[in-house]
C-alpha cells in the first residue's frame, strides 16, 4: 500500500512490514515530509475492527550530514505480550548507513532502542536490517546486508571484499542488551526521536497524504 498527496510526500508499507495476532495487526514503513530529504520511519498498531490503535513516527533529527536525516523501517515482529520490534536502517550520510532495532511496548511506548554500525573508518559503511525473527525463548534473530567501504560498480568482480555486499545475522536478547563492539562494528543504544502521527485517518492524511492501496 502507499500514502500519497502527489507533491512531493509519499508513505511505502507492506513486504516484511506486517504481522497479525488475533485482535490486531501491526505494521511498519517510511514515509517522507520534504522531497525525500526528509524520510520517517513509522509504526502502526491497528485493532481487528480496522480502527487504529496507535501510531508512532521514528525521525533521526542528528543526522551527520544536512539533509541526510532518513530512517527506514523494514521488518516487524510480535511477542505473546503484543510488543512490537522493528528493524530497518537510518542514512546518516549520503554514503553510511546504520542497522536501527527498536522495541515498543503494547502501549506504543518505546521499550528500547538500538543501532548497529562500522565503528571506524565508516565513511562509506552500509549496514542494512531487512528481517527479524523471534524464536521460542525469546530471542530475536536480525538479518540484513553490509558493506565495509566504497562499493564497485554492479557486476564488477573487482576489489576487495570489502567493496562487497555481505550477509549479516545478529543475535540479540529480548531486553536488547549485551551492547558493545564486535570486531570492528559497534551495537550500542540510540536516541531516535519518536513522536505520535494520529489515530484517524484525517490525521495520516494531515501528516503523509493520501491512503492510496
């Protein structure tokens, strides 16, 4: 599904986006406010009879450089007590990206928030989270892409592997702890704005245009 007003403001959902339990359904996308200098992650909690529950709009207002202040979110997952944990990236520059997982209580509140990154040397670092999973003790499974440096034109066989596209997988604790570095890519917490976008639909008209399925 999109949300659009045809200027310049646009809202993307859907793929690994959305989950059910039996009273209601959640999902998670982005949208952008301003040309797409401006990109925003978002959840949404919605109850069985189609009402909206809760809403909430993720935003990195610390972005490393002016106008790069883009989060996306790509993936949901539940637990039994109807906590939501989402992943996806934010692009802190126009060449480095940092892997985003946060948790959100029943509520909407926000339980926990970390993020995944090259340490140094990360000018042209890309971590990227597209999946997660959540296993039968609790633990969530994170899974994405990485690039350690510059990348090589699509298709070249040349470079390092550095210059390449790899698979990541990380493990991580229901309560979202065990922070630190690992090698040279540090999993630490972060402080993402999040902010409410309306329970109506006059209200996500108001903040990301049209609802267009």
């Amino acid at each position: 599904s999109t949300f659009t007003d045809g200027a310049g403001v646009g809202m993307w959902g859907g793929g690994g986006g959305t989950k059910c339990d039996t009273s209601f359904a959640y999902h998670c996308g982005h949208h952008n406010n301003n040309a797409y200098t401006q990109i925003r992650g978002w959840v949404m909690k919605w109850n069985g009879d189609g009402t909206v529950s809760w809403t909430k709009e993720v935003t990195d207002n610390g972005g490393e450089e002016d106008g790069n202040q883009k989060v996306r979110l790509t993936a949901i997952e539940l637990d039994d007590d109807g906590c939501t944990y989402v992943v996806g990236y934010s692009e802190v520059s126009s060449t480095r990206k940092k892997g985003i997982i946060m948790k959100f209580n029943a509520n909407g509140t926000v339980a926990w928030q970390n993020v995944f990154y090259k340490t140094s040397s990360n000018t042209n670092s890309i971590v990227e989270f597209h999946g997660i999973k959540r296993n039968q003790l609790g633990t969530l499974i994170i899974f994405g892409k990485l690039r350690d440096d510059t990348a090589v034109a699509n298709g070249d066989s040349s470079g390092t592997q550095a210059n390449h596209m790899q698979g990541v997988i990380l493990k991580i604790a229901p309560d979202g702890s065990g922070t630190g570095t690992v090698g040279n890519y540090t999993y630490a917490s972060s402080s993402f704005g999040v902010g409410n976008m309306g329970n109506t639909w006059a209200d996500l008209n108001n903040s990301a245009g049209n609802y267009q399925s």
